[in-house]
C-alpha cells in the first residue's frame, strides 16, 4: 500500500508540474517562468501528499493498536474462562473425594 501510494503522488506531482508549466508555455510566458511555476505546483502536490500519507499511516497504526488491544482482551477473556473452568472441574473433584470419603466411613462404622 505505501509503494500504491508514493507511485500515485509521484504521477500526481509530474502531472501536476507538465500540466502548469505547458498551460504557462502556452501563455507566453518565459520558460524560466514556466518551469518555476511548474516546480511550485510540484512542491505544493509533495507536501500535500506528504500529509495525506502521514494522516493513512497514522489511521492504520491506530487501527492497529485498536485491534491488538482487541486481542489482548480476548487472551485475557479465554485465560479467564479456563481458569473458571480448571477451578470448578477442582472443586468439583474434591466435593466427590470428600463424598466417596464420608461413604467409605459409614460403610467402615
């Protein structure tokens, strides 16, 4: 995705800057006078490119951190259920080893 979007701003910009210094040309200006308008145009297409990147980068890192925080919860949420579980399945052995026990001692008395 970052190498789609630097190709498509680099386009953008050489447009951009045959596009201003041809319509310049075009309209009897100097050549120096062309390409200079034609490298502002450039330079105004890199920087808003430039902020347009770092505005997707830092959606993604958010969107990122967003669903790492996500996972996190839901290894946590799991680690809980066992947790819950393993203790019931405990509790559980010990109310039939403490019941087995007082069976084996009516049956002794």
């Amino acid at each position: 995705m970052n190498v789609l979007l630097k190709k498509s701003f680099l386009i953008l910009s050489l447009l951009s800057f045959f596009i201003t210094a041809g319509l310049s040309l075009n309209a009897g200006n100097s050549l120096v006078s062309c390409l200079f308008r034609g490298c502002i145009a450039l330079v105004v297409i890199g920087i808003v490119g430039s902020c347009l990147l770092k505005s997707v980068f830092r959606d993604i890192a958010l969107e990122l951190l967003e669903f790492e925080e996500k996972r996190k919860d839901e290894a946590k949420e799991k680690m809980r259920e066992e947790a819950e579980s393993v203790s019931e399945r405990l509790a559980q052995e010990e109310m039939d080893t403490f019941a087995e026990e007082i069976i084996n001692a009516n049956t002794h008395s």
